[in-house]
C-alpha cells in the first residue's frame, strides 16, 4: 500500500515514517526518539564469475548511542574570631582574651555512562565460477588454444536484498502470502512449532528480509550448434563478445554517466556510442538497450507513443461517392495564421497535380464551416479531387480529397 511504502521509504532515509513528537511532550518524544533509531536496510550485492562477489551499497541500521552524565559538588566554610580586654585600676592588672574557630566542608560527585548500538547484513554468495566447458573433465579448446565457454552459464547477475523493520504488516504477509497453509496445518514438526509460535490474536511485529535479482547475464550458446540464436546473438559471437554482461561492460566506459539516469537519456545516447564501438550492433539498438537497462538498474525503456499533431487544415466529405447532378458538401477548418476571406475549394480531375483550372470552385472565408458544389458541370463519371487552397491563390492547405462521382 501506499503507506507501506512511505513507511519503508521513510525508513531507509533514518525513522519509520512515524510523524513528530508534539513539543513538551515527554512521551511521545521518547516514543520518537525510539522511533528514529529503526530503520530499514537496502543493499545492493554484484557478483561475477571474474570477481566473486561483492557489494555496491551497504548500510546498517537501528544505531542507538546514548550518553549519561552528571557532576554535583557542595563546599561549606565557617570562621569566627573574638576579643575580649578587661583593665583593673585597683591593682594594675589587666586580662586579654582572643578566641578564633574556622571549619570547611567539600562535595564532589560525577557519573557517566554511554550505550550503542548498531547491525548490519552479512549476506554470503558463492555460486560455481568456472565457465569453461568440459568434456568428460578435459576443458575444451578451439582450434587456436582458446577455452570455449559453457553456454548457458551465468556469468554475472545483481540482486538487492531488503531488510524491512519490525511490523505487524510483515507477520500477516509471513502467514498470509509466504507460509503454504496446506503445509501449515500438516503434522510435520516445521508446521506444528510454527503454528505455536504465530500468536495470532497478538499478531506482534515480525521484521523481515527479501531478495531479488535485478540483473542476470548468461554465456551465448555455441556458435557450431544451431540452437534458434537471436540475430544479435550471432552478431555478438562475430565481434567475440560473450554475453551479454561482457558487453554491457565494453560499452559502459563509453557511455555518459549522465546519460545512465533514466531509460530516455540512455536511448538518445546509446546510437552514437555504438557507431564508434560496435557498427555492426546498430541494427540491434532497441535490444541492446533493454540489456543496459536493467545493467544500470533502470526500468526498461518503452517510448512514448507517437503523437500525430492535428493537421492545420481539414478537409472532409460524409461521403467519397456522390451520383452526379447531387450536389457534393466538403466541411473545412483551418488556424488563425492560415484563416483568409478568399480561401477557396475547387474541383480538379484525380490525375491533376495541382488545383489550376478547376472544374467548379467556392470561397471558403470562415475558420470552419461548409460549402456545397454541384457535380452537374464534372465531366462524366470518374474520379476527382477536391482542393483546399489559401487566399485567392494555389497553395494547398492540406492534402487534397480525393471522391468519385457515379
């Protein structure tokens, strides 16, 4: 659904698609916060049989970092100081007192802590990569030394593989559209554990992980056996071109990465790229381009349906048979640029080139409109055209109509 889509899309860019928390609510923006910790993972993985197999995108998902810390700190400090003097005239004595106190207190406290998070896809391929063909174990050569490849292997292909976060959309698709439910209501142990462990009335959330190949090429049959081969095909044998992935891979340096965006970019390149490589390939452009499409991870190139611009003028007829002595009604129209009060329609012979000496004529001043022409002065039978010309003059302002008078 479409808001399947934003979600997985929304995912893939860091989040689930889940709208903003509303300022000053604490909730919800820890509900956010969890939220944008979830993502989705899209990677794209190559392999070839000259390379092995690596990846072109990688990313990871559901990064969580969180960092704690605290610092606290108290001090307290006292003094006191007195002086106290007392004099005796009497007998000349004299008492001095001085008392002084002082204390102090100090606090201090810290605390920290930090957490992360953070996976991956680890996916594993390693398909068979030897190409050559055997015969009984012994590799078979051409006459010149040069091994002769196993028609039919694959040679190079491209996948995605798709990690789409914890949804209870995914546990439905799980039982729904993945598990045969035949097999689920067997007795098999694979189907009695699957059936305890679906919690159907909870329905939780199930994360799930999708493939699919976006590009596959394969090695050319053998050119001594006739196996129905494509012209293109034999063209590419003739060149040494092996598949369809050794060719994509000789054109691509040429080709404008620009022009690698979109399928309409790509077609208006793609000619003049083959005449400087590969001439020979030109009659197979159009084929050649639905294997650089998907080469380069874009759909497959359909051109837009012609379009065929409305004539400037129109002449028409209900009728292109008409008995003579009945009169003949043409309908017209024409643009602004071409409108004229001296617009006209004549009748020719069918075998005139031109509407010079017509047989029967009439102005034609408006837009659009109609006018009516007798057939009692035609000659005979046979067949005729009817002219529509511009301003007093014998330029056609559409192809002429051709009728026949009975």
């Amino acid at each position: 659904t479409q808001e399947q889509y934003a979600k997985v899309v929304a995912g893939m860019a860091g989040g689930t698609g889940a709208a903003p928390a509303a300022s000053g609510d604490l909730a919800k923006g820890r509900a956010a916060n969890r939220s944008a910790s979830r993502r989705n993972i899209a990677n794209t993985y190559v392999w070839t049989a000259q390379g092995g197999f690596f990846s072109e995108t990688t990313s990871t998902t559901d990064q969580v970092t969180e960092t704690h810390s605290g610092s606290y700190s108290m001090s307290h400090a006292g003094a006191f100081s007195a002086m106290f003097s007392i004099g005796l005239k009497i007998s000349s004595a004299k008492v001095s007192l001085d008392v002084s106190a002082g204390g102090g207190y100090s606090l201090t406290r810290t605390k920290s802590g930090s957490q992360s998070r953070t996976f991956s896809l680890d996916v594993a391929c390693n398909p068979e990569r030897a190409l050559q063909k055997l015969n009984g174990g012994t590799p078979v050569l051409r006459p010149d030394g040069t091994p002769v490849l196993a028609p039919g292997r694959v040679d190079a292909y491209r996948f995605m593989t798709f990690y789409l976060d914890a949804n209870s959309d995914n546990f439905e698709d799980f039982y729904g559209k993945v598990i045969d439910p035949e097999w689920l209501d067997g007795t098999e142990p694979g189907a009695l554990a699957l059936n305890q462990a679906r919690q159907t009335d909870h329905k939780p959330p199930c994360w799930r992980i999708m493939h699919r190949v976006t590009f596959v090429s394969r090695i050319l049959p053998d050119a001594t056996v006739d196996t129905g081969d494509t012209a293109l095909q034999k063209a590419m044998r003739t060149l040494n071109i092996t598949s369809n992935y050794t060719l994509a891979t000789q054109l691509d340096p040429l080709i404008d990465p620009a022009a690698t965006v979109d399928p309409d970019s790509l077609q208006a390149v793609l000619p003049t790229v083959l005449a400087a490589a590969f001439p020979q390939l030109l009659p197979h452009t159009r084929e050649i381009l639905d294997i650089l499409a998907p080469y380069y991870n874009l759909p497959i190139y359909h051109p837009a349906a012609a379009v065929t611009p409305a004539p400037a003028s129109t002449l028409t007829t209900s009728s292109t048979t008409v008995t003579k002595g009945t009169p003949l009604t043409l309908r017209y129209s024409t643009t602004p640029e071409n409108l004229s009060v001296h617009n006209w329609i004549g009748l020719t012979p069918a075998a005139q080139t031109t509407a010079h000496n017509a047989l029967v004529w009439q102005y034609a001043p408006d837009a659009t409109g109609a006018v009516t022409l007798a057939t009692t002065a035609l000659p005979g039978p046979g067949a005729y055209k009817a002219w529509y010309l511009h301003n007093n003059d014998y330029t056609p302002l559409g192809a002429p109509l051709t009728f026949t008078v009975t």
